[in-house]
C-alpha cells in the first residue's frame, strides 16, 4: 500500500472553496476579490485578546510587509505558513518524491491540495508555538489571565488561548487565498502582499502625526516647510527664512535623509522605473502552429524570468536567521558566545545584534543602518559595517541567482519542461524540426542565462532600495514585490476584460 492510499482518506476530506461550475463575470470576480480585501484589512486590525503590552516587539520587523500579516493582530502569521508549505511541496515534486501526476490525474490533483492544507496547519503550529512559547515575543498579560482563571499566574493558559486566535487566523488566510484563486482575479498571496505594502507606502506619504504616528509622511512634512513653520533640529525654516540654513550641512542631510526624504522619494521612484522596465525586456521566440495555418504566436523570455518571488525565499532564509538569534540570546542570555552573537535591548522590546556572526548575518534595513558618517550603524566600527554591507550584498546578489534558478526548475519554467508544454501544445519553432529536444536547445540559449541575470538584477535592487530607503520604511524586497504582482495583476485584468468583450477567446484560450 502506498502513502497516498493511506493518506488519501484524510487528504480527501479537508474542506476545501467550491470551485465555480460555469463562467464567473468579470464583475462578479472582483466583487469577490474586493469583498475578501476588505476582510483581510479587517483582520489585520483585529489584535490578539489576552496579548500583554510594553513588552515583546515584532521578530520580523520589516518581513513584515512579505509577510503580508499583522503584529500583534489575530494574521501574526500572515501568508508565511502558506509560502513555506508551497516551497516544501514544491521541493518534494521537483525531486518527483511525491509521485503526484497534477497535471492529467485528477485524484492526484485533489490529494495534492490536501496535502498543501495539511504541510499549511503543520507550519501554522511550527511557526506559532515558538512566537507565543519562547522568547517572551507575544507575552501573555497577567491581567487577563487573573481575569479568566482567577490567578496572574496563569499566563500559560493564556498563551494557549493566544495561539488559538493565531491558529484561527492562518486558517482564514489560507481559505480567503483559494476563494481569490477559484472565484476572483490573480493570486490571494499576490493581493495581500500588494495590500500589506501599499498600506505602508501611502502612510509613508499622507501620515499626520496627530493620527497616531510619530513622523509625519511625506506631503505633511513638505507642506510644513512650504506654508508653515516646521523645525529640523536646531534649524527652523519658516515661509520667510533665508535659504543659507536650509542648504547648509545639516540642512541638506535633514531633507536628504531625515525628514524631507528627498533620497527615499528618488529610490522609490526609481526602483518603480526599473521593474516595469525590466518586465518590458524580453527575448521572444516565434512559434507557429502545426494544425491551424497562419496561427503564429511567440514564447517570451522576460529579464525577470522567475519573477521577484525567489527574493521571498532569500529574505526568508535571512529573517529565520535572524528568528534563530533572538530565540538563542533568549534562552542562554549571558552565556552566549561572542563570536556567535551580541544583543542590545532596544525600545521596542527586540534584541537586536551589535556583534558576531548574527550581527554580519543581519540584513540592511535602512541607511541609518551603514551611514555612518551620518551617524548610523550604531556602535560598530566602519570597517564592521562595511563588511555587513558586503555579506548582504553578496548574499542577495547570489542567493536571488540560485534561488532564481531553483524556482524555474521546481515551477517547471526550464527548458526542458517549458519545451514539452510547447510541443504538446502543438506549436513549434519555424525553421526548426519538429521535435522536443529541438526546441529545449533553443531555450536553453535564453532561460538558464536570463534566469542568473534576472535573479542578480533583483537582488542588487533589493539591497540598494534598503540601503537608501524608501517612502514608508518599506523594505527593498517588498517594494520590489508590489511593483511586480501588480503589473501582473494589471495584466491579468486586461486579459480578462478581453475575453469578457471576446466570449470566443475564452473558448479558445480555454
């Protein structure tokens, strides 16, 4: 007997989003799409009953916005769980461990997605237990736990009942992600992601301090040096002032860095330019049709072959690292080694590495991180954090070039299985025989090299956006994200307004 006989009874029971039995009107998806939008942003608001306050602090910090989750709310866990499972299913298929034919069986496409259900509660409990259990990241608050069981003592009964509510929300997330896929428009993990972001990006720009933050956004800021009195520091710039203290020193490395935000502003804008660019660069290779005469198409080879969700699996690489360090300096305190790491205390409630190797191993997050001849990088000598700038560099450069080319050859976007779908499609390469291996040759010339190049480019981005900072704190990865997915996103929409326009290429398209 094998596994999926033995597990096929479980798998085949997970409650699963009904898909629809006949065509979904544009309209209708993205009422859908919207309706399941305006759920998330709900959730993501909705804090964790029991949760202590003035300790803990966010372990993600700015994975965060990847995460597409919210701290401290009921999606703590966000689309984590679901990308970590996707990412083991799709190692297990890549080596053909599974023995899951998802394209032409039907049964095994329905264990598949039970089995992703299943690997998605397991990662729920492995990445929620260690946040609530260990390392006094989401304290339990003794004032509750008086309340419900009559003693302050009892904060571990309310843990569980912290763990509950996380429980609960990785469970909605991963079903309001396949009513996206099966009844709205593009991908619930893409949506998310976009919203998360978005959110930080236009609070970066219109936040007003009386509203609850403490740094005004960009337009409020700007309006004060313009119309009103606003004060950098020791400098005061009034509509009335002299320019001389304004282009002075610290009146430059204010607007450029500090609260002007001119820097963040111009690496937003420019990193926006080079994506939608970089998504325009292609390598088409004209195909033609064996059955039908004169039906020509063409096979595009994007810049960014894999897309930017390989930066996903590098930062998380990173952000477990990190995870790791905090739960270690938890647990041993005193007794953990310097080489290993250094942790200081910060406001936030987070320990955050000043030395070792987690100290090297630590992403740059913003310029105040490397700056230090503005007075960033904290304690650390130059040389120190020249040399992190350098392990980031070069870990994100080339771990974007290996997990680049690990995402195409696990999502069947090689050369070899691209060649199969395009034979058994029925087209072919003019000039060219006929034949699969004639076509993975042809490939080959493009998809290896454009997959090493892209991934490289998108790593060197999300460095150089984190390094120079951009408009609302948001990191380089995600930023890259959001400029990609909704490209996608728009193309998705054009597709499907012209097939609602053209019923007879939905027909032909399938």
């Amino acid at each position: 007997m094998s596994w999926k006989d033995t597990a096929e009874p479980l798998l085949t029971r997970m409650p699963a989003v009904q898909r629809p039995e006949g065509h979904v009107p544009f309209k209708r998806k993205l009422g859908w799409t919207a309706g399941v939008l305006v759920l998330y942003f709900f959730l993501t608001n909705v804090f964790l009953f029991g949760l202590g306050s003035g300790q803990g602090g966010d372990i993600f910090g700015q994975f965060r916005s990847i995460l597409a989750g919210g701290q401290g709310t009921i999606l703590q866990l966000g689309i984590g769980p679901i990308v970590t499972a996707s990412i083991v299913l799709q190692l297990l298929g890549g080596a053909d461990l599974l023995g899951l034919d998802t394209q032409n069986n039907p049964r095994d496409q329905v264990l598949y997605q039970g089995l992703q259900k299943v690997l998605v509660l397991v990662m729920i409990c492995l990445t929620g237990l260690p946040m609530v259990f260990a390392g006094n990241f989401l304290p339990a608050d003794p004032a509750v736990a008086q309340s419900l069981f009559g003693s302050r003592q009892a904060t571990g009964l309310v843990k569980w009942l912290l763990f509950a509510q996380i429980f609960v929300g990785g469970v909605l997330i991963l079903y309001m992600d396949e009513v996206i896929s099966k009844w709205g428009v593009g991908s619930g993990i893409g949506l998310f992601i976009v919203a998360s972001i978005s959110q930080s990006l236009i609070g970066g720009l219109i936040t007003v301090p009386a509203i609850g933050s403490q740094q005004a956004g960009l337009i409020p800021t700007w309006a004060g040096i313009l119309f009103g009195e606003i004060s950098f520091g020791s400098i005061v710039i009034t509509p009335n002032a002299q320019i001389g203290p304004i282009l002075s020193t610290g009146g430059l490395e204010t607007l450029l860095f500090g609260q002007g935000q001119l820097l963040a502003l111009a690496t937003t804008l420019l990193i926006f330019s080079i994506v939608v660019y970089a998504e325009s660069v292609r390598v088409e290779i004209p195909l033609s049709n064996t059955r039908v005469k004169g039906a020509r198409g063409r096979f595009p080879v994007k810049l960014i072959y894999a897309s930017v969700l390989p930066m996903i699996l590098v930062r998380a690489l990173q952000a477990n690292l990190q995870f790791l360090g905090r739960i270690l300096v938890a647990q041993l305190g005193s007794d953990m080694p310097a080489w290993l790491g250094q942790y200081q205390e910060t406001g936030s409630g987070v320990s955050q590495p000043i030395g070792g190797l987690f100290y090297y191993l630590a992403p740059i997050r913003s310029p105040q991180d490397w700056m230090w001849f503005i007075g960033g990088g904290g304690s650390a000598e130059a040389w120190q954090i020249l040399t992190r700038v350098g392990v980031d560099l070069t870990f994100m450069v080339v771990g974007g070039a290996i997990f680049a080319v690990f995402w195409v050859e696990t999502s069947d976007m090689g050369p070899d299985a691209t060649a199969k779908q395009i034979h058994n499609s029925g087209m072919e390469i003019p000039g060219f025989r006929r034949n699969v291996s004639v076509i993975e040759k042809v490939l080959e010339r493009y998809i290896p090299q454009v997959t090493i190049l892209g991934g490289a480019l998108v790593g060197l981005l999300a460095v150089m956006a984190n390094m120079l900072g951009t408009i609302g704190g948001v990191s380089g990865t995600s930023l890259l994200l959001t400029v990609s997915i909704t490209y996608k996103l728009y193309e998705e929409i054009a597709e499907e307004q012209l097939m609602e326009m053209h019923p007879m290429m939905r027909q032909f398209f399938g």
